[in-house]
C-alpha cells in the first residue's frame, strides 16, 4: 500500500542564498482529511485512465523505498511518474519528501508548494518550513508557521512546525524569541509522545546554545528518562556533565 511515512530530518549542507518571496495574501490554508492507501490508490487510479494500474504500482514501489530509507530509488521512480500524472498530490507529496530526505531542499520545495495548491493541507507545512529554513528564506518560513498555527493543526504536526519556527528564528540570533516559542508548549505530560520528546530535545539543544547548561541538562534527562535510546541524548548529556 502507498502509505504516507512520516520523514526523518535531512541533513542540511552548505548554505543557500536568501531570496525574497511575495507572499500573495489567501484565506489560511484548510484541514484536509488525511488520504487513505484506499483515497491514493482511487487518484491514481482515476489520473493514470488505461496506464493507472501501472503507475500505481510505480507509487508504491517508491514508498516501499523510501519506507527503507532508499530516497534515491524513491525519486528515480517518482520523476517520471510526475511527469505523467502532474496533477497527481500524492506523488508530488512523496516526491517532495524524498527530495528533502536527499538534502535537494529547493526542488523539495517546488514539489510540496504544489501539494499545498492541489490539496490545500498543512500536513507537510513543517516539511516544506524546513526546506525553506535550508535555504535561508526567513519570511517564507514565517508566513508558513502563521498558516499552519492559523488551522488549529494535529498536535504531532502543530509541534514540528514549532520547532521549525524556533530553529530558524535562531539562525537570525533570535534565540531569546526561539525559546519562548518552544517554552509555551514544554508543559507537564504524563504519557509523553514522540512529538514531546522532540520538542524537549529542541528546547534543551536552544538552552544550551543560550549558556543555560542546567536547564538544558534537565530536559535532556527528561528526554533520556522516557527513551535512552533517543536521538543523540545521551551523548549531549555526557558532554554536559
């Protein structure tokens, strides 16, 4: 099944010039409901005609690689499906993701940008906010976070978002603004989430950019305590001792 995998952070290399976008103003994006394997396999379907069994198969031989981590092999299937069904969100959504997987952030961009148009979802917003932070292009970033925080969102998609926002507000020297930010949403939680961990994780790494080495010890451990096995914690702990 063409299943819509969350992604994992790519890693950014070198540096991007900024550049200046209009932002046209628009109503805030709407909620879309999340596709189904059933929803995708029926656009395809529908878009492909007499070819739409076949490139259904070719959508779901790239997320069984991307699923593997194998983004590459993602994109090779998925360039040609594209041209072919241009029309298509679920394709230029996985396509979007798979390019940013591989670090290629402005043609991620192009891909996610037209998701948005076709579907009008704030799913990838974090996603397609990242892209943008990669290449330095701050007002984009921001005018995406107002949009997503505007429609009420998921709170596993609300906080990735978050955390995009208050990363790049630190890559400007904002880093006072970047922990207010993540602090309004730090809070008690019982049963904790990945997502919680997450934002945990992002608000210790800031408050050790700030110099406040205790408080970033804290929710390190916090972080450690519910999964010792997260991210690097354990060694940014050590390094904190």
């Amino acid at each position: 099944k063409a299943a819509k995998p969350r992604p994992k952070p790519a890693k950014r290399t070198g540096k991007v010039p900024a550049r200046r976008a209009q932002r046209v103003q628009a109503p805030p994006p709407r909620r879309r409901r999340r596709a189904t394997p059933g929803d995708v396999r029926n656009e395809i379907l529908r878009l492909g005609g007499s070819r739409g069994p076949r490139c259904y198969d070719q959508l779901t031989r790239a997320a069984g690689a991307f699923q593997r981590d194998h983004e590459r092999d993602a994109i090779r299937i998925l360039r040609p499906l594209r041209e072919e069904l241009p029309e298509s969100p679920s394709v230029r959504e996985l396509l979007g993701l798979s390019l940013y997987r591989d670090g290629k952030f402005t043609a991620a961009a192009k891909e996610l940008e037209e998701y948005v148009r076709m579907t009008g979802s704030v799913e990838q917003h974090p996603v397609l906010m990242d892209c943008y932070r990669a290449q330095r292009r701050w007002k984009r970033v921001d005018d995406l976070w107002r949009d997503l925080a505007a429609t009420s969102p998921p709170p596993e998609i609300a906080t990735e978002g978050r955390i995009v926002a208050a990363g790049a507000l630190a890559d400007r020297g904002r880093v006072t603004d970047a922990l207010r930010l993540l602090g309004r949403r730090e809070g008690k939680v019982t049963r904790p989430r990945e997502y919680h961990l997450r934002l945990w994780y992002a608000l210790g790494d800031l408050e050790e950019r700030a110099g406040n080495l205790p408080r970033a010890r804290a929710l390190f451990d916090r972080v450690r305590a519910h999964d010792a096995g997260f991210a690097d914690v354990a060694e940014r702990l050590a390094a904190l001792a």
